[in-house]
C-alpha cells in the first residue's frame, strides 16, 4: 500500500517498522511531528522531554537496556544533545540507537542554518541522509541495522523539505525485534577515562570499517548517464540535480559520512568534469578535495540558504550547458531567481538582456511584505507592549514571543537559543552594573523556561544577578504546533501527568520576589514590571494566559465607535492584526478579534466597546 | 534528453496562514494520487505559519523529483488573496493559468499604515496573464454555508481545469475533511467548479 507521507512521518513508520520500542525529543521545527506520530503508536514509548539532551540519553539508556531507541531533534537540538553525544559515540550501543537531525537550511524557524553532518564527522559515527520520505522509510531501518552491526550511534539527518515534503511511501509491516539482554559492561559504558581512553581506539577501529562498508554500501548508488559531466550529491540536493541535469551521470550518497573514498576517486576519474552540489556547507567537497581530486562546488553552489533546481540549474547547470547544452533542463536556466547572484557576478536580472518574461511578472519591489505575526488575541502582545512603553532592554528567547521583536512592538533586544534571556540579562548587568539592570527585563516561555531557562535563573541568584524574568506562560509549546511539556500536565501521548508549579520552582531556585500577572491585564502588567525591575534582588513575574489557539470558546468580539474615535491610532500600536484604520476611524475585524480586550486598554477616547454595546 | 518538468504537472497554492492552503494541497494531492505517477507536495511550518504569507507547492507526473517549483514553471497559480496572487506571480510559467480569489487581506504594514494594499491588483495581473479566472471565493463559501471553505471554492475551480477525475476529488475531499464537515465543503468545492 502506497500512503503520501511527509519525511517526518515516514520516519515514524520507519522506526516502528524497524521495532523501535523507546523514542524521546524535545518539539523543533523541523522535526516536531516524529514523536506525535510515534506517539500514536501503541508498541513505542514516546515522550516529549524537557530538552535534547535529556531525549538522547533517555534514548541512551533504552539501546543500554536492550531496546531499540530513537532520539529526534532540530539541528540546535543537536547542540543541546551534543555533550551525551560525544562520549556516545565512544560507548556504542547495545540494541541499536538512531539520532535524527532535522536541520533547517533556509532558516524557515530556525535562528542559524548550521550544517549538522559535521557532528557525524567529530563523533565519527555514520550519517545517513535521504532523499525523499521513501528513503526516509528505507534509511530508518538500515540506521538500526547499522547500529547494531557497527556498535554505533547512527545521524540520520533531515532538512526541512525532506522533513516536510510529502511523497509517496510503500509501507510494510512491524518487525518484532526483541529485547537484547541487559549486561553490565563498565568498561563499555563507564566512561572514566582509562575506559575512555580504550574506547577511543575502538572509535576509530569502527571508523575505517564503516569506510569500508561505504564503499559497497546500497545507500550509496552510481547513475551513469553522460560522462562529460558528473555530479556527487546527497539527500534534497540530489532531486534538484536530477530535475535541472537530467542528462549527467550521478553518484549519489546515501552515507555521507564515512565517505568511500575508492568509489569517489572512481566516480571522479571516469567523468570529464566532476562537480559536488550539497546544501550548506561544503562538507563532501572538503572531503574529496583533501584526496587530491579536483571538483567544482562551493565557487558555485551557494552555501547559505536552501537550494533549488533553478539555483542549481543557473549555477552548475550554466557551466554545463556551454558545452553540453542537452544535458540541461532548458526551463531552469531561463528564469532569473530574484535576489540570487547570478554566475559573473551580476545579481540574476540584472544581466545586460533580462528575461522577458521575468520583466513581466516579477513581484514588484514595492509590494508590501507580510511577516509572520502574533495572533490576535495573543497573550504575549500585552507584555511587548508594555515594554516598548517602558523602553527597557529585553533579553529574549525562542518560541512564538521572538516575534515581540518585529514592528510594531519592536521589544526586543537579543535572540541567541533556547533559554539564553537570562544569561544575557545577568551578563549584561554585570557588564554594566546593577543600576542599569534596572532596565533589563529577561523574557522566556514556559516551555523554554523548563527546556534550559531554570539554570539561567539559579546563575542570577547565585551570583548576585538583580534581573526581573518574565515567564510568558502560555500553558503550552505553542511555536511548534501546541506539544505538551512538564507544565501542561499531559504527557506526548496525551496521558494526565504531574504539573510542575513554576511559582515553585522560581521560589526554590532562591526568588523570594515572584508575582503572577494575568497578561490581558496592561496596567497590572505594567505596574509588576516596574516594582520588579526596581527591586534590587532577583525578580520572576508569570505572565499567565493560555495560548489564544487553545481557546474553545470564542469571546465577545470587539467594535470601535467611530463617533467616539479620537483618531489617535492608539490601537494600531498594539500590531493586531485585526485592527485597522480607515475612514478616520479604527475598524475591527469582527472575524479576525479573539475578545482579548487589550485595545479597550490603549484607546484613550473609550470608543472600543464589546460589538453590539459601541453605540450606546 | 527529455525535458523532465513537461511531464510534471506543477500547481502553486499560496495564500496567508489560516486561509487553509495546508488542507487544499493535501486534497488536491489526494485527488492527483489517482493518476497513478508520483505525487510530491512541500509546506511551510512554524514561524513562517502565523498569519505570514504561505505557500503549499504541488507536483504531480509520471517521475517527479524536486519537491517545490521553480519560479516560471508553476501550471496553475491557485491564489487565496490577491496581493498573494502578485507576490508569487513570478513563479506562474507563460501561458500558465493564474486563479485568484479576489479578497483583499491587508498585511500588518498595510494595517499599521507604513504601507498601502496596491490599487487594481487585477487589473495589473490582468494585463500580465492571458489565462486568468477571477472569482469571489469568500461569496461563494458563504453560499456554501461556511467561509472558512474558501480553500475548496478554489479547488473546485481548479478541479476543473485539470485531468483528475470527479471521483477521485470526492474521494480526496472524504478523506481529507473531518466527516461533519463534509457536505459544506463538497458543496463549496461545486460552487467552484461550477466558476
């Protein structure tokens, strides 16, 4: 039976396939949707974990325990997971362990584009990457095989349109793999540095055989078709290769790390010219080059942002066709991609003889953008608007909220990673003393404050941080699509859980000064930030509502009263999308408000009135 | 060599976060399974979702590889707002047919007043497309008893520009739509094919 699966479901159906009994994540776009699908499973445990690394070592010890294991992450996670990974890599397995990176090249919701291949490459473990959600299906099964043959952690390394992209998946059935006994092996799994030491050996040993195998391996296959031209490719970038040079020959690898290095040479030697088109980072192409074979790629391909086969058919693709013109798909090379540099140096349209076709439509300039917003009804808008108003600096953090840093609310001063605000703000006090903290705020969802904030909050109270933390307490991790979390009180397969108390948890990581705030509420909002910013010890203020899209029930709309409308504009400053102004007058969109009230709040003229009450 | 694109059949939904560009694409890539070739569709998630422009990309054909189109070589252009309809006007091949709803969702710039909506968008494409299907979805998924059914309006009007089969569209629709909300959104999807 054939299902049209994105990447990150066939992976679920992969693992479970494969007999996966444990999997552990912490949400990250792209990878959020594994753990909900192997959530539905009823052979898999899957749980949402606090953050990464606690997903990869509960992920550690299932395979330890005998169980096949599986750990899902963003490419940052990776980061965060990064510390258990290493020595990982030293112990190896027992039942067979599959780390997935969903890396996000593009930045579609990410804060940096890292190349995460090159953590296969520091903790010498194999990297898989797949090409489509069949191969998705077909790479999760041959991750655990490899596992458990090589005593390996195996990277099977998404992007966000494999992770996203839908295509057609045959599905088979699940493969019952028992339980490996559990034994107890120090010198395996204890890594003190004398058995480090041991295992280090072991790491390498393991390396040259998975060179080996690489050099026979299915994952990696040759396409001969024109040898004028060869092209050495992996993962999304290959379908990009395929539809902009259909006629070159293609060697594509399955395993990019450890790479088969008699196969490349082969490969390059047999083709005229030899060119590598990777996404991101030149990470096959340093490779080759450090055995002395001569190919073309990153003066070329780009290494920021996503790929495309009209980049790859006006970057490759043009030097091809001046002197196989056949080998190229003609529509490709035809378009000018906006904002692209294009060979030469020119930026594409800026050539000497436009397209005429991109003189025609292309998207004008001038069009007005339309950025991702928060939603009406959104409980962080309050406190951005708050502190706009009080112009302090806001040490932020990831989640729905980054978007406080955008027009209008503009309140936003840094975004480095999850849980990074209250670091920032104590490093900026102690960088510039405690009077200035008076003006620094640390702002945190509740998700990210449980992820890595909490450690933040014990620095600043340790060390004598004054700094206010405001927990934006949606009761959920909303950015990602609404997953549970320690403070939901639902585990990932919607069973209740205990709740943790996050009032509790400020007092015992040493606040004494902790308020709850309803984040509808501008004034109350705005008086607790400025008792708590003044206050010369370390301060925590829950601004508490639940994320506007859980909301069952639809409230009252709002309505202006164009009579009583001083034209001030008040309203448009709170950036909600269903405010606007014409006519002299602000309108609601009756569809668009969610009832939140905030701009009864900023109007000064009362013209704002639940709808059907402004007249009166 | 065989040009691989002119057997792949290429369609663009792009419209803004909650318009349902998400649920159109998975009918319409449902519906194109019938076929019998391969079936490729790519979105957008996360942070680009909230209320930002989206876009659901759609390809279908005997051997199709690339997940998302190429600017100028998108079949059909299937826009849910007009100002969306120019943004990713680009991407419509020549000769391409472009269908847009003709609602009008001003962006947050637009709202706050650093930008203004641009005057006769379809006057302007109108000039810039011969094959060009101007409809009022919104209208019409009111008539149909529910306005969040825009997205099925405009596959219906879609649906029937293409070789997919009336059978297969229902049975993707069935498949795709919570069963109690069926009927309205089959008779959205009429409504539009009837455009």
């Amino acid at each position: 039976m054939r299902e049209l699966l994105i990447g990150n479901h066939a992976l679920a159906r992969g693992a479970w396939e494969a007999g996966v009994r444990v999997a552990a994540a912490y949400p990250g776009t792209p990878s959020t949707e594994i753990i909900e699908a192997l959530a539905r499973y009823p052979e898999v445990y899957a749980e949402w974990a606090p953050n990464e690394k606690v997903a990869l070592e509960v992920a550690i010890g299932a395979s330890i325990g005998g169980a096949r294991s599986l750990a899902a992450m963003k490419h940052v996670g990776v980061n965060v997971a990064a510390d258990p990974l290493m020595t990982l890599a030293y112990t190896g397995v027992n039942a067979g362990l599959v780390l997935v990176s969903a890396d996000d090249p593009g930045l579609f919701s990410s804060q940096n584009e890292q190349d995460n291949r090159f953590y296969a490459r520091m903790a010498q473990i194999p990297c898989l990457e797949p090409a489509d959600s069949q191969e998705v299906k077909d790479m999760v099964m041959q991750a655990f095989n490899l596992s458990e043959e090589f005593d390996t952690p195996v990277i099977l390394r998404l992007t966000t349109r494999i992770a996203h992209s839908y295509s057609l998946v045959e599905l088979g059935d699940r493969q019952e793999v028992p339980l490996k006994s559990y034994v107890k092996q120090p010198a395996k799994y204890v890594m003190l540095p004398a058995f480090g030491k041991a295992r280090h050996v072991v790491v390498e040993e393991r390396c040259l055989k998975l060179a080996a195998y690489a050099e026979t391996a299915p994952l990696n296959r040759v396409e001969w078709a024109d040898r004028r031209v060869g092209i050495i490719t992996a993962g999304i970038a290959y379908q990009y290769v395929k539809e902009a040079l259909p006629g070159v020959s293609v060697l594509k690898l399955g395993l990019t790390y450890p790479l088969p290095e008699k196969l490349i040479c082969d490969f390059v030697k047999a083709v005229k010219t030899c060119y590598v088109v990777e996404e991101l980072e030149p990470f096959l192409e340093d490779q080759i080059r450090a055995w002395g074979l001569g190919v073309i790629g990153k003066e070329l391909v780009p290494r920021e942002d996503e790929l495309s086969s009209a980049i790859v058919a006006r970057t490759v693709g043009s030097q091809v066709a001046a002197v196989a013109p056949e080998l190229v798909a003609p529509d490709l090379t035809a378009v000018a991609l906006p904002g692209m540099r294009a060979p030469g140096g020119q930026r594409a349209g800026e050539g000497p003889v436009p397209d005429a076709r991109e003189t025609t439509t292309a998207a004008p300039a001038e069009l007005p953008g339309r950025p991702p917003l928060m939603c009406p009804g959104c409980p962080h808008r309050g406190v951005f608007y708050v502190l706009k108003k009080l112009r302090l600096v806001v040490a932020g953090d990831i989640g729905c909220y980054t978007l406080g840093a955008t027009p209008p609310l503009q309140a936003m001063d840094s975004c480095i990673c999850m849980g990074a605000s209250l670091g920032v703000a104590m490093g900026l006090e102690k960088a510039r003393g405690a009077d200035f903290a008076r003006r620094v705020v640390g702002v945190i969802g509740d998700s990210t404050f449980l992820h890595s904030g909490m450690t933040g909050l014990l620095d600043m109270v340790y060390n004598g941080g004054t700094g206010t933390l405001i927990i934006l307490d949606n009761s959920t991790t909303a950015m990602t699509g609404h997953q549970d979390h320690p403070g939901t009180g639902y585990t990932a397969s919607h069973q209740p859980a205990p709740k943790v108390d996050l009032e509790q948890i400020a007092r015992a990581l040493g606040v004494h000064r902790v308020q709850v705030v309803d984040s509808y509420n501008l004034e109350t909002l705005e008086r607790a930030i400025q008792e708590e910013t003044a206050a010369r010890e370390p301060s925590v203020i829950i601004a508490r509502r639940p994320c506007a899209l859980l909301k069952k029930e639809k409230e009252a709309v709002y309505a202006v009263s164009p009579a009583n409308c001083l034209s001030c504009r008040y309203c448009l400053d709170l950036g909600c999308p269903a405010i606007s102004f014409s006519d002299g007058h602000g309108v609601i969109d009756p569809v668009l408000c969610n009832g939140c009230g905030l701009c009864t709040q900023v109007c000064p003229g009362e013209a704002i009135r639940k709808a059907g009450e402004e007249d009166e | 060599m065989k040009k691989m694109s002119n057997d792949v059949l290429n369609v663009l939904l792009v419209g803004v976060g909650g318009q349902g560009t998400i649920l159109a694409g998975r009918v319409l890539s449902r519906a194109a399974i019938s076929l019998g070739g391969e079936v490729k569709v790519s979105d957008i998630h996360g942070m680009a979702q909230r209320g930002g422009s989206v876009v659901t990309q759609v390809r279908f054909g005997p051997r199709v590889y690339a997940p998302v189109i190429a600017p100028g070589t998108a079949d059909f252009l299937v826009a849910f707002e007009k100002l969306e309809a120019r943004r990713w006007l680009p991407y419509l091949k020549a000769g391409g047919c472009l269908i847009v709803n003709d609602q009008e969702m001003p962006p947050l710039p637009v709202l706050t007043g650093a930008a203004t909506y641009p005057a006769d968008l379809v006057a302007v494409m109108g000039k810039l497309v011969q094959n060009l299907v101007v409809l009022d979805a919104l209208d019409l998924a009111r008539r149909a008893g529910n306005v969040k059914t825009v997205n099925m309006v405009l596959m219906g009007a879609l649906a029937r520009r293409l070789s997919i089969s009336r059978e297969a569209w229902e049975e993707a629709l069935a498949a795709s739509v919570p069963e109690r909300f069926l009927e309205v959104n089959k008779k959205a999807f009429n409504l539009g094919w009837e455009q």
